[in-house]
C-alpha cells in the first residue's frame, strides 16, 4: 500500500481528498494548508489524518511515497522540486506550472532521479473525452480535418490572469490527447472588455503537422454556459458537449462527397446526412480514474497519460498564445 499526502486544501483539493480517503489501497497520511480555517474545515470532516502548515515536514517523513499538490500555480515549481528532493513522486494540478522554463526543470530533475511526475489534467481521465478519443483512433470519422472547441459562461472574471490561462488548459489537454501533436502554428486574438488590461475573450488557433487545424474559444462574457468540442473528419462527425446530461457525445454519419469531375472544373458535390447515434459512456467518475492512475504510476513507475511532458505541451502552448493575446489587445 502507498502512502499519499496533500499539499493544498483549498477549493480543489477536497475534490482529490474525498477520493483518495475512499480508495482502500491507498494511505492518506498528511493533509498541509497554510490557512487555519482549511486545516479546520478539513479536520472535521477527516480527524485521522496529521495537519500541518508545514509542507517540509511532509516531505521529509520518509513514509510518504508520493504528494498531491493543489496549491496555487506559482507554488507548483517550488513545492515539486522541493518534494522530488526528498524522494518523493509528484501528483501537480494543472497547469503543472507557470513557465514553461519551470516546467523543462521539473522534468528534466524527475527523470534524473526517476520520479513520477503526473499533471492533473482532469479532462484526460474523463469517460466522454476516453470515449471521443476512442472514436478518433479507431478511424471511424475518417481523416480529422478540424476541431473546434467553446469553454465560455458568465465570469467569473480573475484580476491576475487572462481567460486564456484560467480555461484553456482543459480545451488543449482534451485536443492534445485526442490527437497526439503538437502545434507548428499557434496565434491568438481577443479582448479586455470588462477590465482593462485582463483579457476576458480569446480565440486560439492552432495548425497540426498533420494539416488538423483546431480553434478554441473561451470567454468570461457569454449568455450561456458552454463546453463543447466538435471533431470533424472525411466521413463522420462528433460533438461532446459537457453540458449535455444525456448524450455528451453524438457522432453524426454526415459529411460531403466530390465525385472526380468529368470535365475540367465540375465538381459534383454530394451531402450525406445519415444517422447519429450516442455511443454509451461509463459513468466511472474522472477523479477517481485520475487518482487511480496516479498511483498506478507511482507503483508501477510507467508514466501516466498526463505526464509532465503532457503538462509541459500545454503550458508551452498556453504561453505563446497568452503572449499573442495581449499584443492583440
Ligand atoms: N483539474 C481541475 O479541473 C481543476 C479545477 C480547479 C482548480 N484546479 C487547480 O488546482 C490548483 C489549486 O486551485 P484552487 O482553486 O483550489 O486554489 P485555492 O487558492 O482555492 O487553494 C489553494 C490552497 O493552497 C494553499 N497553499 C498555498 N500555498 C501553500 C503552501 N506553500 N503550503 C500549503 N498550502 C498552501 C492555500 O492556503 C489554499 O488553501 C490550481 O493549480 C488550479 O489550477 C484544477
């Protein structure tokens, strides 16, 4: 049986806490947050467990395996690098950090001394975007032309970060892991239209080496709250939309044919509107998966889907399109 600990109980941390305390082969052993009022909150619900605002005492106890870390972005480096130190394997929520910089250090410093490092990337272990990417590898839709993505609802509007770094981690973790690559092209435009100075709407897109092109649209101002991907290929086409509390995912038997025209120029264009059909989805909670695939890692010491590679791919995206976003302001 491993041993894990938190390092962070804030808002997401009691996510991850609720679901290692209900797996039987793991250990929880220390629950660290520097606020007073979460190590409260958090000793009421758990009392076994041993609190500390002290992160250091946590790595230096030699029965600790591994750490969870939801810390706020810019503790991720530090409170990685510093457990990795002290023999520990690194569990980091998203975005595994704020630099790419950081991040080539953490990987870099994990496979010297043969850590696992696994970025939450909640998305990946989620039975909808398994199931999408299922889809995508078995050839179904037929060669990917485009994906398109929307992350957009009302607020809620942060002060220190624009809304491309606040949500477009999950739209490319979803894309990346459908299909990969990584991007030779990236651009971005958007606006501050609320606070000036704090991008609140962006539209990235991105060009694949395999000609896929992708758009995502993420905004902190839209009537309602979206999150959809649609994936678009030579024969079928897919929709997931996390709103749906039905069918997330559709795959349309639609597209359009060209017969080889018989004279120069006359191409005869054929639509093809056949079926959909909703394929069944396990209801097996992406939590659950993450954190089991985690210490799956940690026991076998295979790297996990989301590993720090993965997070790295993101962050390095995230920060030319950030860069991209503000001259466009
Ligand atoms: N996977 C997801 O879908 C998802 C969703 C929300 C947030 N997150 C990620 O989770 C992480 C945490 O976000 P949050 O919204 O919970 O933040 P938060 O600010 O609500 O909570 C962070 C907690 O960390 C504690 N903390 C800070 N520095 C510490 C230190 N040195 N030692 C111990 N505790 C420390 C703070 O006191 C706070 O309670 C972020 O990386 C965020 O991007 C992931």
């Amino acid at each position: 049986m491993k041993t894990l600990s938190m390092v962070g109980y804030g808002y997401w941390g009691p996510n991850l806490l609720r679901v290692l305390n209900s797996m039987k082969q793991v250990k929880v052993k220390y629950v660290c947050d520097l606020d007073e009022k979460r190590i409260k909150d958090a000793k009421e619900k758990y009392p076994d467990y041993i609190y500390t605002k002290n992160a250091d005492a946590v790595f230096e106890d030699k029965e600790v395996d591994a750490v969870i870390l939801a810390t706020p972005i810019e503790m991720h480096y530090p409170l990685a690098m510093k457990a990795m130190e002290m023999g520990k394997d690194v569990f980091i929520e998203k975005p595994i950090t704020g630099s790419s910089e950081d991040a080539v250090k953490l990987i870099k410093f994990a496979k010297e001394k043969k850590r696992i490092v696994m970025t939450g990337h909640t998305f990946v272990f989620s039975p909808p975007v398994r199931k999408m990417r299922e889809i995508v590898k078995s050839g179904e839709l037929g060669e990917i032309f485009f994906i398109t993505s929307s992350r957009v609802n009302l607020g809620i509007h942060r002060k220190s970060i624009s809304v491309i770094w606040d949500l477009a981690p999950h739209d490319l973790s979803i894309i990346y892991y459908l299909i990969d690559e990584e991007p030779i092209e990236i651009s971005a435009s958007g606006r501050d239209s609320i606070i000036k100075g704090v991008p609140d709407v962006a539209f990235i897109s991105l060009k694949f080496p395999s000609k896929i092109v992708a758009n995502i649209e993420l905004s902190w101002l839209a009537p309602t709250k979206m999150r959809r991907t649609v994936v678009v290929g030579s024969k079928k086409m897919l929709i997931y939309d996390d709103s749906d509390p039905v069918d997330k995912i559709k795959v349309y038997d639609k597209g359009i044919e060209m017969k080889d025209p018989e004279t120069f120029g006359e191409y005869q264009l054929t639509y093809r509107t056949g079926d959909m059909y909703a394929p069944r989805i396990d209801t097996a909670e992406p939590l659950k998966i993450e954190m089991e695939s985690f210490l799956d890692a940690v026991e076998t010491r295979i790297s996990p889907p989301s590993d720090g590679e993965f997070g790295l791919r993101v962050v390095k995206t995230i920060e030319i399109a950030d860069k991209k976003l503000y001259a466009s302001l």
